[in-house]
C-alpha cells in the first residue's frame, strides 16, 4: 500500500487556492497569444480534487517550439501538440482541457492515490443525492476519451505514473477522500467496493451509500467537518444511519485522521464488519 501523506489543514490550503485564482486573473492580461495555463492551475480552474498546494506558482505552457515563460511565481512548459488540447473557458481564459489536465499531473503530484482521485473526478459525472442521483453536470470525459489521450502521448514527464494510475480510474466518485477510501480498501487486500449504491427497504428509498459491499450490507462513508459543525446535516445523518441499521447495514464511518493518519485503521474496521 503506497504510504499515507498527512493530510494539512484545510484552511491555509483554501487561502493558498484563492490566491493562485487572483494570480491567474492578473497574469491573463499580459500573456502572450499562444500561451495558456496548464498542470495544477488548470486543474483549479476546473476544480479538479488537488491535495494541499506547496506554492503559489502559476503553471503556463506553450506549444513547441515556441519558448517556456519564464518569470518570478511562474513555472513555464513547453509542451508537443500531440497528447494536448487546449481550450477557452466561458470566461476567455486559455487551458489545457480536463483530460489533457489529467495527463500533466502525472509530473506533479506525489502520491499516486491523488493523481487517481483527479482521473476520478474527470470521468464522474456531479449528481444531486437521492435514488440514482439526478445529474447536475456531466463528465468532463468519458473513461474512452481519456484513454486516447493518454495513448496519444509517446513521451512526456509523468506520463509512466498517468498509465498506471489509468487503470484504476473509476466513474462515480464524488470526491477526493471517496477515492482514497476506496484505494486504501482495495490495497489491503478488500473486494472493490461498488459505487453511490442506492439502498430501499419496505417504505422505499432509504440512502446512497458512498462505498458499499451490497452482498454483506456494509457501507462505508467519508465525513468531513461539514459532518460535524453542520447541526442540521448532523441531525439528517443520524436519522439517515438510523434507517440504514433498521435496513440491516452496518455502516463504517470514515474521518479525515482515520483516512490520512491511519488507512490501515480503516480497512480493519471495513474488514471486521464484513466479517461480522
């Protein structure tokens, strides 16, 4: 199982993504006209899942042969045309498409769980809670068309960690820690859980379990702080796990600490309810 980062406090990395997204608003007024942004500044741009920024530097490429931006905050790419689409934003800004995005950041994250988790996010189509989740917005890709932009790239920085990490890449996942629970699970030797499975007893629909192992009535759910500090979505949980107990589930709830300090932790806990 590939090691366990720290998961840094969420706060200082909000501010530092707000930053760079003013950054980006400044620097577009003076790029040049073939330039565009590319690796983790698209990604937020797109608002793809990114762990905890180390800086604040802009990512701005251009296309070979032209010459990398260079400058104080920047770090500048020259990147082929194969393997790369770039696109404009409602707004007018110049990117890297969502899958291309994908394909560029097999140079900068570290941990290959996350690299996994922003390929998630690319093929997951957002869905509102309830049975079979109605959808708000599609996929920004499907699996295929991702696919065929990583095959297109013959050689590029990260490219080896985006082939491998492509595999794994599943749609569904409604967000970064989903993907690291489900990894964490699988690397311990778990089945694969199912995905957003919808959960009905006698008086109909009762839930949407993140993770679940349908055939052993276990689930397994990421809460956040949101989980905690929200009275209201507090009082919808406990309701709501109350319902999936009558159901016969039994529900593994996972914290940010149990995920980021502890995974071997959690696949015990998942293990000892499916053996239970």
């Amino acid at each position: 199982m590939p090691r366990s980062d720290p998961d840094p406090a969420l706060h200082p990395a909000q501010q530092r993504e707000h930053s760079i997204l003013a950054k980006v608003d400044a620097y577009r007024t003076i790029m040049g006209g073939g330039a565009f942004f590319s690796h983790t500044t698209a990604a937020l741009l797109w608002g793809l899942p990114l762990p905890p920024l180390a800086d604040e530097d802009l990512h701005v490429a251009v296309p070979h042969p032209a010459r990398a931006p260079e400058g104080r905050g920047l770090r500048g790419h020259q990147l082929h045309s194969r393997g790369v689409s770039i696109v404009s934003s409602e707004s007018g800004v110049r990117l890297t498409d969502p899958a291309t995005t994908w394909t560029l950041l097999g140079s900068t994250l570290r941990h290959p769980y996350d690299l996994i988790a922003v390929g998630d996010a690319v093929v997951s189509p957002i869905r509102v809670a309830g049975p079979h989740g109605r959808i708000v917005r599609e996929a920004f890709a499907s699996l295929a068309d991702v696919s065929r932009v990583v095959e297109a790239v013959t050689k590029r920085r990260g490219i080896v960690a985006v082939r491998e990490a492509l595999p794994r890449v599943r749609s569904g996942v409604r967000s970064r820690p989903e993907s690291w629970t489900r990894l964490t699970l699988v690397d311990a030797g778990l089945p694969e859980p199912e995905l957003n499975h919808d959960v009905y007893d006698a008086a109909g629909f009762v839930a949407c379990v993140d993770l679940a192992y349908p055939d052993r009535r276990v689930g397994v759910e990421y809460e956040g702080d949101q989980h905690r500090t929200d009275a209201a979505q507090w009082q919808r949980d406990t309701e709501r796990y109350e319902r999936l107990a009558v159901a016969g589930w039994r529900m593994v709830r996972v914290t940010r600490d149990m995920l980021f300090q502890r995974p071997a932790h959690v696949a015990r806990l998942v293990a000892d309810a499916m053996g239970r």
